[in-house]
C-alpha cells in the first residue's frame, strides 16, 4: 500500500479540537492513558498466545519501553504486545472506541476541568496525547504477520491522518509524541519517571526506562583544571532500568498496600480522576479459590444505562490476563462495579461460552456479588454522623476521635453512591431474586413528606400510622408529577406518607417486590382506594351513600367514555381534583404502557378506570348539563394531563374547551 491520506471520523475531529484548545487542567494524564493502551495490548498477546506460542516470536518477556530524545522533541512509549495490522490501525486510531461517540461529544460543554474528565471514559486516551503534542507517529506491526507488513500512522490533529506500509522487525507498537515548546519538560526523566510511579506503578509487567548518570563538562582550557568547565549534564547509559513496582496490587498482601496505592490502582483500570467511595479486598479459599479486588466509583460513567454495553471486571488467571468486562462475574445491576478478580482455577483457555456454564464462575459470581452488596450495606449504615445520646439515667454515649474521624469520612458516601447508580441498583429486584430482600433494604426514596430521595422502606414502615396496614406509593415521570398527583389528595388529608416513585425502572422493578419485612406494597394508582382501619365507619358509610346516588350519572359517564374508560365509579380518594384515573390491581399502568412505547417495544392498549369526586362542583355540574358529553371527554382528558399523559386527540380535547369557554 502506497501512502494514503484519510479522514478522522466527525466526532473525532470535534474530540481532537477539544483536547489541541481545552484539555489543560490535568496534561499529564496523557501518559497515563498511553502506558495502559500498551499494558493492554501485551495482555492481549498473552492471551491470544496461550493458543497459539508462535505469537510471541521467541520474545516471551512482554513490556513497555518509555524513551525521550530533548533534541529531536519526542517521548516514545513502545510495547511489544499485540501490535496492530494497517486496517485495525485505520479503525482503531480513526474512529472513537465503540462506546458511542455521539454520547460522547453530546457530552462536551466547553468547561475544560468538566471536559477533561472525558478522556478515558470513552475509549479515547489516545487522543489524550495531543494535549502536549502537535504530531503523534504511531509505528505498529501485529504479532504474526511478515516484517513487511508494518503500518505508519502520523496526524497532526488537524482532522486527518496519514497511513502507509513499512518494514517493521519488531512485532508490537510505538507511539511516538512530537512535543510542543511548552511541554518540553515532559521530555526529563524526573518527569516521566514521577509520573509512571504516580500513575501506573502498579502495571503487572515491567516498564522500563534507559538510565541516566551525571557526567561532568568538558574543560574550558584542558591544560587548566583552574580555568574551570562546560556545565555538566545527565546523559543516558544505553542500560534499561525498570521504574514501576511491576506487580499485580491484588497479589500484594492487604497491610503492605496503602490507601493511594489502592486509589491510584481503581484511576488505572477505571479511568477515572475521582477516587473510589469504597472497595473490598480478599483473598477466598474454599471449593474454588479466588482474588477480589472491587470497586465502588463516585461517578456513574456516561452510558450506565446502555445494558448492551459490555460491562464487567477484569479476569485474570494465575495473574495471566483473560479478558476486560467479564460480565459473567457480576450480574448486570451490578455493572458499575470495577476490579479485577484473578482465579485460581478456572483454564488459561477459559472462553465466554465456558463462563456462563462453569461452576466456579458460578461461585465466583455469588461471592463478588455478596462482596459488593456488603460494601453498600457498610455505606448505608454510616451514610449519617452518629449521633450523641443520653439514657435516662444521664449516661451519654461517648465516641472516640478514631471513630468520629471515620464517620465524617464515610458519611455522605452512600447518598452520593444512590445519586449516581440507585435506579440501576432496583434492576436487581427482577434479576436477583436470592438477593431481594437485601436490595430493598438499601433502596431509598423521595415521599410526600421530604423532598430529599432519602427514605427507607425500613424508615417509612418506623412511622407508619396505627392501623395503617400497607406501605403506599406512587410512580410518576418526575418528582412534580408525583408530589402532586390527585390520587394522593385523601393520603395528605390523613397524615399518610406515599413514597414517591419516579426512575423509569421502578414501575417495573416494583412488580418483583410484593412486600417488605411482611408488609405488603401498595400503589395509590391501582385498585379502589382502601384505607383499612384508617377510614371510620362514618367516611365509608357517606361513600356508599354517594356511590349509590350517583349511580345513574355513572352509567351516563361509562356509555360516553366507552372507548376510553373500562370503568367510572364515585371514589374517596379525591379531595380536590373532579377525577383521577386508576388501573386495576395487578394490571399494568398507563404509565408503564407509555413508557414500553416510547422505546418502540410492544405494550397492551391500557383502558384506565376514571374516579370522579362525586362533591366536586364540575361532576356535580354533569348532571343535566347539555354539554355532558363533552364534559365527560374533558375529564378523562384532564385525569390524563394530571398523570403525566396526553389525550389521544389534543385537538379534539381543545376544541371541546374552548367551546365550553366561549
């Protein structure tokens, strides 16, 4: 192939845009990104080899080599990993990584500290590379493949790039950063060097760096030592010298590693500038043998809820690499976890096919999936600073500076955890039926008594009312909608807290969770309003009453709405709104229904119940009104606005309005 100029995919050239004019908030993460692209491809060779050695063209030791020349103005990081044929360099290094780049670039404000935290997130670390430099020359040939068959990428960042064959000896890939006047400084040892141990100390194979020792300047007069000399420098010894510790962190035994070390090792495999609200490591023996080391993130990443994204710990094999997002370790409610998980007894040639069907996976599964259900249960507990009490016998507690030092630091922690993730969190009441009950106790919500999403089922059934037999709640398209909703209008008027759904998942997730702790669950929106022992006999006797008045109106109002309504009916829900509408128990909700087709999949036409307030002036007025139809129409529509939805016929619900009006 002859030299070819090509164009970068459009999202790429508005992502190079960004990171040549704003990304400056944190220039060093470049190298970062850059060392764990060669980390991953030496662990891909090692994969691919187990099948076929030939790969490793007897060069077994797998490392990366980072190398500057001040004269020329480069930094180089050169890997002897999998390497890339011409058309994956194309692919790879013209188009953003699979995670969707129009997420991605609908993502860019323009803030730079915002901005920054981007890269990586989006399969783009490379193109972090263009903070510090004008030009970047990638030099590649994949394992396997003839030395001629070598690939020379170059761009400048300014929209294109250039790719043509070389003869290339090495198998592997060097990237080679043409550096800018104000990032020089990352063309010194001491730089280059701080950064590796700040960033990728923890790499499971060896980076190296060539030594560097002082050597003194030449004699300004050689037959005077008096006369003085040239300034000295540090010149480069030819020998290679390992810079970063080299060794798998979760080998490492627990006391001998350090808060950062743990820190910076999530920032590695995640990405991520934050650090981690929690993580667990352990070592498990038994049946089947296994590491874990896992993460809870502070932020959720930006396509948390795209399930067909893969998503998963890394797998590793007696400290052999195996694959990235091993879903089959974790299920899917799960998914923003991170960490590694090394076993010791699954085949170096484990494959997908053999990770669903195995036992010890299995085993491994349940055991992270316990791991990190105890973490968040940990969170929750000391989400709140303790607090200070006093018995009745004057006794206060007292509590250590240790430990008011460690609250402070946790508390917090779980909110921000549930702010992020807690409506994928509720997926697992579907999927993980074993473990139900212990995700109820961890889901929280806003209610009709606090704005804050900070209730507990365990929490609202502590304050239930005396004789309230049930815990009430309602789901919505939003906190507005809910707070509001006509349907909670006898709920207010009795003091009785609804617990306020509205995350798209909960209507559906809610149908796997019939109770808690032996309280049953119970929507306000389905079924006839039953308050048990907290309407008097005085209230139900007036509905009765006023049910078996209206019964000729009712029969009116179903013969109108026919094709919209499966029933009318007088209910005591109501306090100020004319009518709501309902679904019966155990059907699906309009809600629900709407939502199913706004994502183009399948959902049964749902005829709601209307309930109409038979003391509202508006259904009073129904009867013998010349307009009762168009009344009739108007109120359904009406219900259906005060839910969330619209009239099948917005023209037709105008129309009868401004008739009424006029």
């Amino acid at each position: 192939m002859t030299k070819q100029t090509l164009s970068f995919q459009a999202e790429v050239a508005q992502l190079l845009h960004l990171v040549t004019h704003s990304l400056y908030s944190n220039k060093e993460i470049f190298l970062r990104e850059l060392i764990s692209n060669a980390s991953d491809a030496c662990d891909k060779l090692r994969f691919e080899a187990i099948n076929d050695g030939g790969l490793y063209e007897n060069d077994s030791e797998l490392k990366v080599k980072v190398s500057f020349d001040k004269d020329a103005k480069t930094l180089t990081i050169t890997d002897n990993g999998i390497g890339m044929s011409t058309q994956e360099a194309i692919d790879h290094l013209g188009t953003i990584a699979k995670s969707g780049t129009k997420d991605f670039v609908s993502k860019l404000s323009g803030d730079q500290k915002a901005d920054s935290q981007l890269i990586g997130q989006f399969g783009v670390g490379f193109y972090s590379g263009f903070i510090v430099a004008d030009k970047i020359t990638v030099e590649s040939r994949r394992a396997g493949m003839k030395a001629e068959e070598g690939v020379r990428w170059i761009s400048g960042g300014a929209g294109d790039f250039e790719v043509e064959n070389i003869t290339r000896a090495e198998r592997g890939t060097s990237v080679t950063l043409h550096l800018r006047d104000d990032a020089m400084d990352y063309a010194s040892a001491w730089k280059v060097k701080g950064i590796i141990n700040k960033y990728s100390d923890h790499i499971s194979l060896p980076i190296l760096m060539e030594k560097e020792e002082w050597k003194d300047g030449e004699l300004i007069n050689p037959s005077d030592e008096q006369g003085g000399r040239q300034p000295g420098a540090m010149v480069k010894t030819g020998e290679w010298e390992t810079v970063n510790k080299a060794n798998a962190i979760w080998a490492r035994a627990k006391k001998d590693i350090t808060a950062d070390e743990y820190t910076e090792f999530y920032k590695q495999i995640s990405h991520d500038f934050e650090a981690p609200l929690a993580h667990t490591h352990n070592r498990v023996e038994g049946s089947t043998e296994y590491t874990q080391l896992l993460y809870i993130p502070g932020k959720a990443p930006m396509d948390l809820y795209n399930r067909e994204k893969s998503a998963g710990v890394k797998l590793y094999v007696k400290r052999v690499f195996i694959m990235d997002d091993a879903e089959a370790l974790l299920p899917t409610y799960l998914r923003f976890v991170k960490g590694v998980v090394d076993s010791s007894d699954l085949p170096l040639n484990v494959s997908r096919e053999l990770l669903q069907e195995s036992r010890d996976v299995k085993a491994i599964r349940e055991g992270c999936t316990k791991r990190v259900l105890g973490m968040l249960e940990d969170l929750a507990k000391n989400d709140k600073l303790p607090e200070v009490t006093t018995s009745a016998e004057g006794v206060t507690d007292v509590v250590s500076e240790e430990d008011k030092a460690e609250a402070a630091a946790n508390a917090g922690k779980f909110t921000k955890f549930y702010n992020e993730f807690g409506a994928v969190l509720k997926e697992g009441l579907g999927e993980d039926y074993a473990n139900k009950d212990r995700i109820a106790k961890l889901l929280r919500f806003a209610s009709s008594t606090t704005d804050t999403v900070s209730v507990s089922f365990a929490d609202y059934k502590a304050r239930m009312k005396e004789g309230q037999e049930a815990i009430y709640y309602i789901t919505a398209d939003n906190a507005a909608a809910a707070k509001n909703s006509p349907q909670l209008e006898v709920f207010k008027k009795k003091g009785i807290e609804v617990l306020l759904m509205t995350d798209r998942v909960d209507e559906w997730a809610l149908n796997y969770l019939q109770d808690f702790d032996g309280t049953p669950l119970q929507s306000v929106a389905k079924g006839a309003v039953d308050l048990g022992k907290l309407q008097d006999e005085t209230e139900k006797k007036a509905a009765e009453e006023a049910a078996e008045t209206f019964k000729p109106m009712l029969a009116k109002l179903k013969e109108a709405l026919k094709d919209k309504a499966e029933d009318v009916r007088v209910t005591t829900r109501l306090v100020d709104s004319p009518a709501c509408l309902v679904v019966q128990d155990h059907g699906m909700s309009t809600q629900l229904a709407r939502m199913l087709k706004q994502a183009g999949q399948a959902a049964p036409d749902v005829k709601p119940v209307l309930e109409v307030n038979a003391e509202h002036p508006l259904v009073k007025k129904l009867d013998g009104s010349v307009h009762f139809n168009d009344l009739a129409h108007i109120l359904f529509d009406q219900a259906l606005l005060a839910e969330g939805g619209l009239p099948a016929d917005p023209a037709a619900y105008v129309k009868r309005v401004n008739a009424l009006l006029v």
